[in-house]
C-alpha cells in the first residue's frame, strides 16, 4: 500500500511560522543532545512498539540526534513505574489509558501539554484531548463487537445476537479488569435497562445480571485482547468486545476476522502520551509527543496500525480490509467515551462481577 506522504517541516520551521507564542520555546537542536544519547519511551503493546522503531525512531535520531528506545507495559505497570521512580524516572515519555493518564497528572507523575511545547496539538481533533486539553492521546480505538467471520453469516447487528443458544457457548467475555470490560457492561446495562450507553455506563450492575443469565453459557472470559484473539482468529472463539486495532494483524494473516458496530452502539478509547516529571530531558519528551502526533506519523498509524488520525490534517489511504477497523470522522462522532469511574466505583463493580460472573 502506497501512502502519499508530505514532508514533515522541522521544529525550527514550526517555530518559525507558528505564531509570537511559540518563539518562546527553545528550540530542540541535535546539538543540544549529547552524542548517542538514549531515551526511553513506554509504549503498550508489541504492534505499537515495532511500529515507534521502525516509524519514529528514524525521524528522532535524524531530527534531534537522539536514539529511542521502548519498553512495552500495560497502563497499570507503567503507572506503576512512575510511581516507584518518582524521584529518579528513566522514561521521557509513557503511554497511559484515559483513566491511569489523568491519575498521573493528579499525582503530579507527569507534565500537562501545551501547544507552546506541543505545536501538533494545535491540529489535533477535540475528541482525542482531555483534562482540558492538558493530556492527548496519539491513538483512538473504536471498541466494538469483533466476531470470526466463518462462525457468522454476516455481521451481527445487535449484542443480542451474541447470547443466543448457538454463539453464546462460543462467546469471549472481557472482565472488568481494565476499560474494555466496563465497556461491555455498558452495553448489557443498555440492552437491559433500555436506556442509551451515556446513560447506561452509569447502572453498569444492570450489566453484570444481564450477564448473569449467561454465566454457565459462554466459552470464557479473558483480561488482555492477547489473550482472545488468536481462539478468535481460529475460530474457537466466535465473538469478542475489545479494540478494532487488535485486528490489524490477524487481517494481514488473513485470518477470519471483522468488527462492526451492532445497533446499540460502540465507545472509543484513548491511548493518552505524556511527558514524565522530572525526566532526564523533557523537550526531547515533548519533541517525541509532537512527533507521534504529526500528520505522516499520523497517517501511518492509521494505515499500519488501524487507529483513527487524531490529527485533521493526517491523510492516508486504508486498505479496503481495514475499512470497519479505522473509523471516519462522522463515524467517530457516533462513538460514546466511558466515563471516569472512581476507584472506588471499580472495586465495587468488580467484586459484583466475580461473585456472580467469575466465581
């Protein structure tokens, strides 16, 4: 596939034609950095990581003269990490969820965005910010019902489909372990209750009876995507909730694999990159944030990783088999945030769960 690519302009460019309000921001130069110098990056996923060496390292070293390196970890081990290096942090930069993110910022673990620090952020579409513009996330994912396309005919149009007698004993459950999980519940709360999935997300215990009905039914339950998509790519598993982006790869196996979006609706969720306090250098941070929100960047990602340009001016060209992975615009409009749960509100929702789903 051939993506038609403008040249990215240099930070001193950005500088240059970007306004009084950015003159201010001292300008990264390669001779800034020491020879050779390495920075390290979290990222949350092998496909995301494979994706920063190959695709931005490239234009780190060659811009800055800086070499980056990745650590992949899920949001609560590198959440974690902050935490236990908080006086000493080794990464200039982490990848958080939504949730973890803005926990960060509360716990002062990380730096709040800025377009004076960031000038991509300037393009980058209101739906992929939050904390009033302080935190931005570089991907978004649709999070949907994802299904093996052998074991349907055709795509399911409602979540119901998914309990009947047949699909049901084929059916991965995510746990309420992490997003994905209270998402689903969601989406049961919004079949069971009738109401719309704003308001639905907030009665998620009418969610977990709803799945109740099913619990000696469905064929598993599962924490990580990893750990379902390849019973799904087989056919093992007939369906399962999670990201569309998890797909891509399966798809370039051609295996038997789609997503779609059922009547009741789907969420979106954001893989938010910050700057970590107190790094050892936080404008190579920042330049590495800019860089992941570029339009190229951007555009490959789409293309690559099968994530939504969160940047308006990213242009790419997906291929027709990740057409229901990678969402458009108006499409996005349609998608539905979970709202912030409290961790107290966590605990509670998940020790209903395992009483009465996982038990």
């Amino acid at each position: 596939m051939f993506v038609k690519e403008a040249r990215e302009p240099t930070r001193r460019g950005l500088l240059k034609t970007s306004g009084a309000t950015l003159l201010t921001v001292p300008f990264l130069s390669r001779r800034a950095v020491a020879q050779d110098a390495i920075f390290l990056v979290s990222v949350p996923d092998a496909a995301l990581e494979k994706f920063v060496i190959d695709d931005v390292a490239p234009i780190m070293r060659r811009r800055y003269g800086a070499t980056i390196r990745t650590r992949t970890a899920a949001s609560s081990g590198a959440l974690s990490t902050l935490r236990a290096q908080r006086r000493a942090p080794t990464l200039i930069a982490t990848t958080l969820d939504q949730s973890y993110a803005i926990q960060a910022l509360q716990e002062d673990l990380v730096e709040p965005v800025s377009v004076g620090r960031v000038p991509h952020l300037a393009d980058v579409m209101g739906k992929a910010k939050v904390a009033d513009d302080s935190i931005v996330s570089f991907i978004l994912s649709v999070d949907t019902l994802c299904y093996n396309t052998d074991a349907w005919q055709g795509a399911p149009k409602s979540y119901r489909e998914v309990f009947r007698d047949g699909p049901v004993s084929k059916a991965a459950i995510p746990s309420p372990s992490g997003g994905i999980g209270f998402e689903f519940l969601a989406i049961l709360s919004s079949i069971a209750t009738g109401k719309p999935l704003v308001e639905a997300a907030l009665e998620l215990e009418a969610g977990i009876n709803y799945l109740a009905r099913y619990r000696d039914k469905f064929g598993m339950i599962y924490a990580r995507t990893q750990e379902v998509m390849p019973l799904l790519a087989n056919g093992d598993m007939s369906s399962c909730f999670t990201k569309t982006r998890f797909l891509t790869d399966w798809m370039e196996r051609k295996a038997a694999v789609d997503c779609t979006v059922p009547q009741e609706g789907a969420f979106y969720s954001l893989n938010c990159l910050l700057p970590v306090k107190g790094s050892p250098s936080l404008d190579m941070g920042m330049a590495f944030i800019d860089t992941m929100l570029s339009p190229a960047i951007q555009s490959r990602l789409a293309s690559k990783i099968g994530s939504a340009p969160v940047n308006l001016k990213a242009e790419s060209k997906i291929p027709d088999a990740l057409k229901n992975v990678v969402p458009t615009p108006a499409q996005i409009d349609s998608l539905v945030l979970l709202p912030d749960l409290t961790p107290l509100r966590v605990a509670s929702v998940a020790k209903m769960f395992n009483a009465k789903i996982a038990r």
